[in-house]
C-alpha cells in the first residue's frame, strides 16, 4: 500500500476507533475496495492526515458539514469520533449554530437532534 494509504488508516484509526475501522475493513468487499482505498488516502491519508489545522477542528467542520449538505447517516460516527478528537458537545452546537445561519435551521435542528441522541448513548456506555 502507498504512504498516504499507511498515513490515512492511522488516522482514521486514532479518529474512528480501532473497533469502528476494523469493521468496516471486514465488510469490504471486491466492488467497494478501490472506493475505500481511495477515501482512506484522500479523505484520510490528506485530509484529515494533515497538521494544518487540529483533529478537534477538523470534527468541528465535518460536522458543520454533514449538517450543512444533508448527510445526516454519517453525523452519529463523528459524534463518537470527538471523544477521540477533542471537539466537545458544545464545539459540536455552536458548529450546528453556524449551519443554522449559513445553511437552513431545519438542517441544523435535525443534526442537533442526533448528536444530542449519540452523546447521550455514549454517556450511558461509560456508565456501564
């Protein structure tokens, strides 16, 4: 594999989760490897791989983001990579205040909603 994949898959390991990586690498299959090599060395290897700007920031604009665009299925992962990046529950509201301004409350409303459910579920397992 290239430095940018190695580079990428470390980061999205330190981001994601050892667990959350693995899965996903275990549900390959012939059709969505070359997409998957390709997000792991553009998004992550690049990207994300870059120093920039901080992991906590990088969430924070992920996150705007995905609200501002309407991807609201990968909203829950980002939220649980913060507890890896350092974005805490209120950088990840005034993040979703700004979509509010910039790109429709309504979108910025239904992010609030699930992050507001996926931290609660993160609570309540490091309560267990």
């Amino acid at each position: 594999m290239s430095e940018k994949y190695e580079a990428g898959m470390a980061v999205r390991r330190r981001v994601l989760g050892a667990a959350h990586v693995d899965r996903a690498e275990a549900a390959k299959t012939p059709l969505d490897v070359p997409f998957q090599e390709m997000i792991t060395e553009g998004a992550w290897g690049t990207v994300w791989a870059s120093d920039a700007i901080s992991l906590r920031e990088r969430s924070m604009l992920t996150l705007a983001l995905l609200a501002a665009t309407g991807n609201f299925e990968e909203i829950p992962m980002h939220i649980r990579a913060t507890a890896r990046t350092g974005a805490s529950p209120r950088d990840v509201a005034e993040a979703f205040q700004h979509v509010a301004v910039y790109a429709g409350v309504p979108k910025a409303n239904h992010a609030l909603k699930i992050a507001k459910s996926v931290f609660a579920e993160m609570e309540a397992e490091e309560s267990r």
